[in-house]
C-alpha cells in the first residue's frame, strides 16, 4: 500500500495577506493545496491520502476536496505545533488506516510531501515508491547549482564539491514501519528539532536512497514563488491546449 501523507499545517503565508494561509492561497480558481493533491490523486498507484491541515481550515479543504473531486484523501487531522508533530500525526493516521485495510506497516510506504509544493511531476512520485522499494527510503533531490557552504562549529567553513552536493526537496519517501519508528524514538528522547524527515532518518542510522527531481519542485512560500507557479501552470495549460 502506497499513502501520500499531505502537510498542509503551519503559519499563516507572509504575502500580503493576514487571513489565509499559504496552502489555501487562490490560482485560477483553485487553492494550491488542490494543485498539489490533485497530482496524488490522480497517481495509479497512490493507495490513500492523508492531510494534515491547520484545524481551523479543514472545514474549507473539506469543501474544496468535494469540489474538485479529490476521491483517496481518507482522513483530515488537525495539524501539530511543529511541522515535526504534524507529520507524525499524518503518519500514525496513515498507520490506522493502513490496519484498517489489513497491511501492516512493513508494507507500507509513505510519501511525505508539502501541501505548497505543486511543482513535482507523475514521474517523481513513481520514482519515490521505487527507490523505496529497492533501498528502504527515497529522498527527492536537485543538483546544487551554487556552491553550499557549511559553516563548522570552530568557526571555519567547509566548502562541499558542488558535484557532490544536492539539494533536497520533497517528497521524502519510506517504509511506515521505520519512519514511524524513527518519530516515536524522537518522542522517547524528547528531541523536537528535526528540519525534516530525511535529517531524522539520517540522525537514527537508516540508510537514505536519492532521486533526482524536477527543478521547477519549489516550495511555494514567497511572492517570488507565486509568481513562478502561476507560469508554470499557465505553461502546463498552453501544452495541453496546443499539443506543446
């Protein structure tokens, strides 16, 4: 069973607006998040979804799933204080779900992506669920097109290959069994500071496959991003009206 877990929880976006988060921001019609799940939805081997949402505005996705005929999200959970505890709460929602059909959390895998990253492509999910199938996890990544520069606890720097370096993005793909593990074992030890799942997984030992993703796989969280994702989809929408 393959579940997409959905984060579409956190603050508000700082664009100008002071009433609706970023998730639910409006591009022709549609909320990003729409965007986003659509592309899971339509996905021939995503099993289910799960999002986890901020709970004052799961009233509005609920209405906007019916409206756009999103048919596998099967829960709705109100999202954490941290984008750490949400996810861990769409992950034990996928866990009840998944024994809910009768599978067990070995053979599971969860798909754990943002809510403002509509950008990924048919392709980068099936890619996900393989490399989960060889190795165990899958992180989606892009190349590093700059130099990266690690700044060291005695204050000098290190400088990576650039050929050596890749950036990553989302989704962060495993087996429910050993992400769910992992959290729980934070939760036991009280550490709360993971930045995402991959540098959780990283912290406890498991062993982390690669893939690489589209550029365009931005997260929307800037005006800047906005402006992005309404050209690309109005690149999308010229290709499918002309045939590009």
């Amino acid at each position: 069973m393959n579940i997409a877990v959905i984060f579409a929880g956190g603050s508000g976006l700082r664009m100008h607006t002071k009433s609706r988060p970023k998730q639910f921001l409006d591009l022709n019609g549609k909320p990003i998040i729409i965007y986003t799940l659509e592309l899971f939805d339509n996905h021939p081997n995503i099993d289910a979804i799960v999002v986890a949402c901020i709970e004052s505005w799961i009233p509005f996705l609920e209405k906007q799933l019916r409206k756009f005929e999103i048919n596998k999200v099967v829960k709705v959970i109100p999202g954490g204080k941290s984008g750490q505890e949400s996810i861990y709460k769409g992950l034990c929602a996928a866990e009840a779900y998944a024994q809910s059909q009768n599978v067990n959390n070995e053979n599971t895998i969860v798909l754990i992506h943002d809510g403002v990253r509509p950008l990924i492509t048919e392709e980068t999910i099936t890619d996900n669920i393989k490399k989960v199938e060889e190795v165990g996890s899958c992180i989606t990544c892009i190349p590093a097109t700059e130099t990266l520069i690690v700044k060291q606890a005695n204050g000098s720097l290190e400088i990576p290959s650039r050929a050596d370096s890749l950036i990553a993005r989302a989704p962060q793909s495993f087996r429910l069994s050993d992400i769910i593990s992992a959290h729980r074992r934070s939760l036991e030890e009280e550490k709360s500071d993971f930045i995402d799942s991959c540098t959780m997984m990283s912290h406890y030992g498991y062993k982390l496959g690669t893939i690489i993703g589209p550029m365009e796989n931005i997260k929307i969280t800037t005006p800047t991003d906005f402006f992005v994702l309404r050209a690309m989809v109005k690149v999308h929408e010229d290709q499918q009206i002309f045939g590009l």
